[in-house]
C-alpha cells in the first residue's frame, strides 16, 4: 500500500528513519512493506513518488497494481474534485446515484457481450479480500454446496475465508479455523512443474488430473459450490496459466456445473494486455471478482456474476463501505480513461518491451532462472546456479538474493516487490502509463542492481 505522508510546520526536519522509527513503535507487527521499502513518501506523481529527504524513485509496485494511471492522473484528481465541489454523496450504502449508474455503465459496456448481457452486479467492502468472501457467499448459497476448489500458489486475501483457499500456509498455518472443505487443485507452473515435466505435457497432465479427479465416484472430492482461479498468479510469483488449460478449466466447470469464480483483483483492467485477462482465452465465467484499479486508486471492489446464481434473499450480503461515492467517481475516470486511451495495448507493447529486455539481462547475468508474465505484470525468478537443478533444470529458489537484488534496486532508485515461493520472484507492476524511455530506465537500473547483487553474493559461494 502507498502511504502518502504530509509534512506539518514544524516538520521540516523529519527524514525517512524518524518517520520509520515512528511506525515501528506505534503500527502493528504485521506491517510488510516498510521492512522492504524504508521511506516515508511525500509527493506522487505518474509513476514516480518523492521521500521527505527528497528522493525519488520509479514506483513498479504501484500500490500492488492498484494505480493503473500512476500517482494523482489529473482525471482521477479532477473526477474527485468534481464530488467535492458539488456537494456530491460521498456515503450512500447501497442506496444508489447517477455516479454510481454512470460507473456501472463503464463497468458494463467493458465486459464482454456474452457476459455483460447476463450479469449481476453486487458492490462489496472496500477491498479484493471483502469481494472474494462474497463470491464465496454468493455461489454456496446458489448450489447449496459448501466446498471449495482453489489452486496451488493462489492468492485470494488475508480474511478468513480467503485464507482457506491460500495456497502459501506460512499466512495461515498459525491461525485457528480458517474456512475448510477446501481441495488444491496443481497449477500449471512451467518453470516448478508440480508433476516434474513441464511444458505442454505438465499443463495436460494437470487439467486431465483435474478431469479425473472430479469425475472419479472414488476420488474422494464430493461436488464443490465453486473453483476460484487467478489467471495469471500474482503473489505466487507473477505465473501466467496457459491459454488452453485455461479453456479446458472452463469446459470441465460448466460440464460439471462448478460456478467457476475468476479472481481478477490484480489482473483486471488492462493490466495483462487485455481489458480482462479471461478475454486472452475468450472463455466466459460465472463469477468474476475486481477491485485495486477498479476504484481508480480508492477502496472498492465488486462482484459480476451470472444472474442464474442471484439466488440470495435481500440483505444476504452487504458492508457499510460500499457505497464510496468517490472511489466510484474516480474509477468511473479511470475505466474511461483506459478505453479511450487503449492502455491495455499499450500494457501489451510495454510489458513486451519489458519483457524482453529482461531476458537479455537474464543472458549477462547468473541469477535469473525464468522471466514471466502477461502485460504489465511480469516476474523474474532468482535461482541459485551452485545447486543442482532439478528434473526439468530449474534450480533452487534464491531468497536471499532476490532481496539483495531487490535492496540494490531500492538504492538506486526503483521500488519492486517480491513474490512467489520463498519469495525468490522479483515482481513488476508497473502503472500502465509507464512510457518506452522508463521501460529502458527500469531496465538498465534492474540490470545493475543485479550485477551488484551477485558480486556481493556469488564470491561469498565460491
């Protein structure tokens, strides 16, 4: 999350570890990024954020995909200001207005036709994990079923129900109860092939395996209420599902009448080159699940869903928050804008551009075992190459390098995150606005960070 900090007369002295220091005395233990990321940000603009020392950095975390225009666009300032200056609602529960009809509109004419035409909209609390609960709410109460499937390296929050369906444990391992009746299912992941194969032959093994399983009398899955998939999975290190097991997830849920729930909190709206990354398999799903860039960088988060499943009586699902006037302003300026402007292409041609300068960095280096992605959303996996490799060649994941490399990119001025298992991925999310000249700069600082990194670390192995 980026955290705007405002300095008060007075405070012209304050510098990033008086800010940092305050924190850890006062926030709770489980604050993440500042650990990674030590500064107090100041000013935001584009894709750059200013400390109170005055530093500046590229920001390719862009509040974990939320910013999808960037710090402060001037439409989403001027969608917010325009709430302000004419006294518009800013709280209205689920009551609605002409700002909300205009963003359901948006929301709407952006989808698909074979979908648009059938769905149901239902506004949720303000984050991806509030919506993923109501998903979940959503396609029990119309089955009538309490299972769930979810995938290997999947992400879905941090509440209770989305943890059950985590497939990192250390989140979740220390906390009682989280939601049961819940089966992994093996996620295509070329590079950590859970079968130990790869390619298209690991991708196959994996949607028959999933075939099988739920058609199998004796394979111990009773009919789940739903299967929740991301399609390109971003906390599990930034790993893009091939096209056709996608096709073949849809084909097996509709035969098997499984609502099939897409979490597209992180990949929607033209982060992956399309305006949702479903639209790459052209497949249709019954639930699809936003939020981040939805609300044009303010708390919102929806659910879409086939209107078979609006089963649910009148206040089976509600929060307090899900009337936000002006997160649903400044997302309406933000879905208008993406159209308008085509940032989807253009997050295909830069994420292109990206991608390909980082497996030219990945042939000059020693460090770098697999570059990933779709779109704007690409991870770059560190591995150690004094160990074996595996089956399929892949060595060992890397963590302590991935920070160093990390940490190497912080101080010369490019804020990234890491992901995946052991958190040995490097992720770019870059805000789509990102242009080819700071593609090159994130580039050519990415490459010397990691060059850095590995004369400190490498001469420590030999």
């Amino acid at each position: 999350m980026n955290i705007i900090i405002i300095k008060t007369q007075g405070d012209e002295n304050m510098n990033n570890q008086t800010y940092l220091q305050s924190q850890n005395e006062r926030e709770s233990n489980a604050r993440s990024y500042p650990r990674r990321i030590p500064i107090a940000i100041d000013k935001a603009d584009g894709i750059y954020v200013t400390d109170v020392e005055g530093n500046k950095y590229l920001d390719c975390l862009a509040g974990a995909g939320t910013l999808a225009l960037g710090h402060n666009h001037p439409v989403v300032i001027e969608a917010i200001e325009d709430v302000l200056h004419h006294q518009r609602p800013l709280h209205t529960l689920d009551i609605t207005t002409p700002m909300k009809e205009e963003f359901v509109n948006e929301i709407y004419d952006s989808l698909p036709e074979a979908f648009a035409k059938r769905a149901k909209i239902q506004f949720c609390g303000p984050t991806g994990s509030d919506a993923i609960e109501a998903a979940v709410k959503l396609v029990k109460t119309a089955t009538g079923r309490s299972g769930m499937l979810s995938f290997q390296g999947g992400y879905h929050g941090m509440t209770n129900g989305a943890l059950g369906m985590m497939g990192n444990i250390g989140p979740k391992e220390k906390v009682a109860n989280v939601m049961s009746d819940v089966q992994f299912l093996p996620y295509p992941y070329a590079y950590r092939c859970p079968f130990g194969v790869g390619g298209k032959q690991g991708t196959a093994i994996s949607s028959n395996y999933i075939e099988r399983l739920l058609t199998n009398p004796e394979g111990g899955v009773p009919k789940p209420a739903g299967m929740v998939m991301e399609l390109v999975q971003g906390e599990g290190g930034a790993v893009p599902a091939p096209t056709d097991w996608v096709k073949e997830m849809r084909r097996i849920t509709k035969e098997q009448g499984i609502p099939l729930i897409l979490d597209e909190v992180q990949t929607g709206i033209g982060r992956t080159g399309k305006m949702f990354a479903f639209e790459h398999a052209d497949i249709t799903p019954d639930v699809l699940v936003l939020s981040k860039a939805i609300g044009g960088t303010l708390p919102l988060s929806v659910v879409i869903y086939d209107e078979k499943l609006d089963t649910w009586a009148p206040g089976a699902h509600s929060g307090t928050f899900r009337g936000n006037q002006m997160a649903i302003a400044a997302g309406t300026a933000t879905l208008q804008y993406v159209k308008q402007h085509q940032l989807d292409r253009h997050a295909e041609a830069m994420g292109d551009q990206l991608m390909n300068d980082l497996k030219k960095i990945q042939t000059h280096t020693n460090t770098i075992g697999n570059v990933r992605g779709r779109g704007l959303m690409i991870g770059v996996e560190i591995v150690n190459p004094s160990l074996s490799a595996d089956s399929i060649g892949s060595h060992p994941e890397y963590p302590e390098m991935a920070k160093q490399i990390q940490k190497e990119c912080f101080d010369r001025g490019l804020i990234l995150e890491l992901g995946g298992r052991y958190g040995s991925v490097v992720r770019f999310l870059p805000p789509l606005i990102i242009t080819k000249e700071q593609v090159e700069e994130v580039s050519s600082i990415f490459h010397h960070a990691v060059e850095a990194a590995e004369n400190k670390l490498l001469t420590q192995l030999v």
